[in-house]
C-alpha cells in the first residue's frame, strides 16, 4: 500500500485537534468487492458508473484494463476512483475514468483523499506509460490540473405523477408530443427483448453521424451486470423510428443514448420517445431525469432544456504526460473529418462489423 497523504499533527497550542489517520492509496484486489461498492452505495456523489459492475462491463464488453483505486484512513475506506487503461495504435494509450459514460472521477471523504486519489492516478497512468489521465467530474478537482468545462448535463425534477408533468408543459411541447402520436406512432418500455428493434435504429443513426457503433453485446452486458437499466422504443406500424438505452440509480433515470431514423424525423419521433421516458420515469418512482452532456448552446443542449431541464456544469480534468494541447478526441476535430465523411457512405452492416473494434477505443 503506497501512502500519500498524511494527516495534520496535534501540537502544544492545540490540544484538542482532530488527527486524521494518513490517507494510503492502493489498486483493489478481487476480493475487495464488497467494500469497495459499499463506499460507492454510500456515497452521495457517486454515479452508477462508479460501482464495481461498471469495471465489469469494461473488462467483459471490451477487454479493457481497470485500475481500481481504493483509499483508506487506517481499516476505514474513505475514497474510490475507478480507472479504464485503452490502448490502441490508431487512438493511442491512455487512461479515463470512466469511459463511455458522462461521469466518474473520484469520491472521497474530503479533499485530502481526493487529492490523494488523483495523486496515485497520475502516477498510475505514468507507469502505464500511457499520455494522459482524464477525469469525468462534476466538481473542479482538488489538485490543479487543466479542466474542461464546455459541456453540462440537462437534468430534470420531476413530479409525483405524469399528469403533474404533462400540465405542466408549455401548449406548444404539448403539442409537438402529440404530433407524432397523429401519425401513428406509438411506443413501448422493455428489457432484453428490446435489444435488437434498439440496435437497429441505433447502428443506422450512428453510421449517419458518421460515428462507429457500440456492439449490440456491449448493451446486453451493461443490462446483465446492471438490473436497473430499461429499452425504450417508438414505432411507425411494426418499424422501430426511435430508441433509447436508460439506466436507472437512486431514483435518478438517465438516457445515454438515444437515436432516431433521419426518414422518420419530420413526424418527430424524438419528441414521443422523450415524453414515453419522462412518463415512465414518473410513474415508476423515479424523481429526475437525466437527459445526458451536450455542448453548452448546441442544438440538442436547447432541445433538452424545452422540456425544462436545467444544466449542471461538467469539469472534466486531466492530466498530461507531455504538457500541450488537452485531447480532442470527438467529432469535431478536424483530423476525423474525413474518416467520418467516409464512414457515413459505407453500408449500415459494414458498419456494424467494424465499428465495435474501433469504438471501443475511443472514450
């Protein structure tokens, strides 16, 4: 065990100060299960991604390294910060937590741990040799490090009921989820036998963007290690339009990832897969909805805040080998343009083929 951080000596002039035992940081073993999601349970910070099952997903979906960092004042846990190593020769090698998600980063009893967690996680990622460590926080870290804090996540309160939520929207959303429903669309909240009619319309909207797409196994991994997650789906007659992948924790019901058919969207299935979600949400006990990260102003930032979601500021750090430039690693670096101009002209199957051994890398 590797100790970094020692606590503050009683003196002379200050008989009565609280002495904090030192703060050692080591990588958790197998065995180190339980306590290690015991602290995350208790935690009131923590994300699903923060358990145990998450690391599990990483290793089973994508064969993946995890780093598990656990911190302890003496016997006593006080601080976890989970670490997934990608290494790849076309995106690189370095260090995330967490990835694929919108948030991570540590949890810690107080800044002390804090700092020693990401201490210990940038000598970690040193000794891996990989080129930076990134940190998906909600909070600005404890150590200095370059942040950045152009993304939010659109969370919404909601209501004891959907009737509360629905009266409580503007005539004009009203409107605009009524919409699809007059063309005939409808939809439907299930689990694993949801999957494919999701993955159809997620694989195609994805080729439109021109990003690599998930494996339909890595959706089915995240629902066998996580039972709290749910597939939303609208329909035009038995065609899947839109789809949602929706994981639940501690009363909060977040989306990442949500698609729709392009030949569908002048009908807006989008605005009935959203209403379907919220309903659901609502009356099945869950308080907030989590829309997910956007660009602060971005078409979908404003999309989400229609239904009156309110923005909660991302700080996602990092720490840098060589200095320089933070990572770009997103659709809007230049240096994919063409990749992505390419790859939304190949076949949706292709796609389906290849994309899991790219996207897999890209965090």
């Amino acid at each position: 065990m590797s100790e970094l951080a020692s606590s503050p000596v009683a003196d002379s002039a200050s008989p009565h100060r609280t002495v904090l035992a030192p703060v050692s940081v080591s990588l958790a073993s197998g065995g180190e299960q339980a306590v290690w999601d015991d602290y995350v349970s208790a935690h009131p910070q923590a994300s699903p991604y923060h358990h145990w099952a998450f690391a599990q997903v990483a290793e089973s979906a994508f064969g993946h390294r995890v780093h598990l960092l656990l911190a302890r004042r003496g016997e006593t846990v006080c601080g976890v910060l989970p670490l997934v190593e990608l290494n790849s020769r076309l995106f690189g090698h370095f260090v995330v937590s967490v990835p694929f998600y919108n948030y991570g980063g540590p949890l810690a009893d107080d800044d002390q741990v804090e700092q020693a967690l990401i201490d210990f996680g940038c000598d970690q990622t040193d000794r891996l040799g990989a080129s930076h460590l990134e940190l998906r926080m909600m909070c600005p870290p404890s150590r200095e490090l370059p942040v950045k804090t152009d993304k939010a996540v659109l969370l919404l309160d909601l209501p004891d009921s959907s009737e509360a939520l629905w009266n409580g929207f503007k005539s004009k959303l009203r409107s605009q989820i009524r919409r699809p429903m007059k063309e005939g669309m409808t939809g439907r909240i299930g689990r694993g036998e949801l999957v494919d009619d999701f993955y159809e319309v997620f694989a195609r909207n994805m080729r439109d963007l021109g990003t690599p797409v998930y494996s339909r196994d890595f959706f089915i991994t995240i629902m066998r290690h996580w039972p709290d997650c749910f597939i939303s789906v609208v329909y035009q007659g038995q065609q899947p339009v839109g789809a949602g992948f929706l994981i639940g924790h501690r009363g909060r019901l977040e989306i990442p990832w949500a698609s729709t058919l392009r030949r569908f969207n002048r009908h807006s299935p989008n605005m009935l897969l959203y209403w379907q979600n919220l309903e659901w949400a609502c009356d099945n006990g869950y308080r907030q909805f989590d829309f997910g990260r956007s660009s602060v102003d971005a078409s979908t930032y404003r999309f989400k805040t229609q239904w009156g979601a309110q923005p909660s500021q991302c700080h996602w750090a990092y720490w840098l080998r060589d200095g320089g430039e933070l990572p770009q690693m997103n659709p809007s670096n230049p240096r994919y343009r063409l990749a992505i101009a390419v790859w939304k002209r190949l076949p949706v199957g292709l796609t389906r083929l290849i994309g899991p051994h790219l996207v897999k890398y890209l965090p």
